[in-house]
C-alpha cells in the first residue's frame, strides 16, 4: 500500500512577506503559513460600523492618535512570521508616536503594539483560535482588548497585564461602554447591535 506524503506548504519568510503585493481579503500569517478568513458577514460589519465610527470620532476629538479597520496586519513576531488582523485597532499618539497619517505612510505593516484591539466573534471562532489571538496581542504589549459577541449581545473588555490576561468589565444590553483607556469614552452598547 502507498500512501501519499501529505503535501507541504511553503512557508513566508518576513522578507517574502514585505514584496507580497496588496491584498484586500482576510487572512493572517500564523508561523509563516497563510491562513485565509471568509468574508464578514454583512451583520458583522454592522457592528463594525457602529463601533469604529463611535471610537474613530472620540479619538480624533480628543486628538489621541489613530483608529483603524481590518484588513490590517499587526506583526506579531518576523521569524516564524506570524501577523493578526483585528477588526478594529487604536495607536495612541502618547504612546505609539503614531499621529496621523504621515506616521502611517511609512508603516505598511503595523510593527508597533496596539493601545486598543477589538475582536467582533463568529459563531465559527474556536476557543483555541481566539487564545492564541489574546496571547500573541497580549505578547506584542497590546494594553486591552473588546471583544464583542453579536449572539450574547455583549462586550467583554479584557486588560493586558505582565501577570496575565484579566477581565475588567462585561457590558450588555442598557449597559454603556467605558473604559478605562479611552478615559470619557461612553457608548451604549444597544447602539453596536442596533
């Protein structure tokens, strides 16, 4: 009996990776493999929409830095590549330099730790999947994350620590988002779902 060697993928180097030409899909790089995502779901940008205009219009009010969608890679580590594309990220000025788009035009690639990541879930996202997402933000010094579930309707803001990863608050329906590294920020959280 013979069997066939399981075929291997070539792996992207860092190198590789920078002369890669644009691409708009999602996908991101995990130990040098391509790992591609489907297409949101039209609900998933909704709650897309709704969070990133909130975020995006307190931020530039407040001067603080930039707001940005997916797809965007985020370098986790250059050797074996590995990169992740939040749904949506915050620089802050204070403490990323990153104040616009000049600082941006250099940086195809976001090679500085996010203040602020969030995640909006999908009834196909495994609980693995999602750990090692929290662990390589939490690696790179990201400082928060949201993570927003469209079944329960809810956003859990987690924080980023030396010690760990801790949960800071659950907000759900009539509850308003705050937190404390957007200092005033204030969003109902109906307003994401509805």
């Amino acid at each position: 009996m013979v069997v066939a060697a399981k075929e291997l993928k070539p792996k992207i180097s860092y190198e590789e990776y920078l002369q890669m030409p644009e691409i708009s899909l999602r996908y991101e790089i995990i130990d040098g493999e391509m790992i591609m995502s489907p297409a949101p779901t039209s609900e998933h940008q909704w709650f897309l929409s709704n969070l990133l205009f909130e975020i995006r219009q307190f931020v530039r009010r407040k001067k603080l830095g930039v707001v940005l969608p997916a797809p965007l890679d985020v370098l986790i580590r250059k050797s074996p590549l590995r990169t992740r594309q939040p749904d949506i990220l915050f620089l802050s000025t204070e403490r990323t330099g990153v104040k616009g788009r000049n600082e941006l035009k250099d940086m195809p690639v976001i090679e500085v730790s996010p203040d602020l990541v969030v995640e909006i879930l999908s009834p196909s996202d495994r609980s693995a999947v999602l750990q090692g997402k929290l662990q390589d933000y939490a690696r790179i010094g990201a400082q928060e994350c949201w993570l927003i579930s469209p079944e329960a309707e809810t956003v859990e803001v987690l924080r980023f620590t030396p010690a760990g990863i801790t949960r800071v608050n659950l907000f759900g329906a009539g509850d308003t988002l705050r937190s404390d590294l957007l200092p005033g920020f204030k969003m109902k959280v109906d307003d994401i779902f509805n």
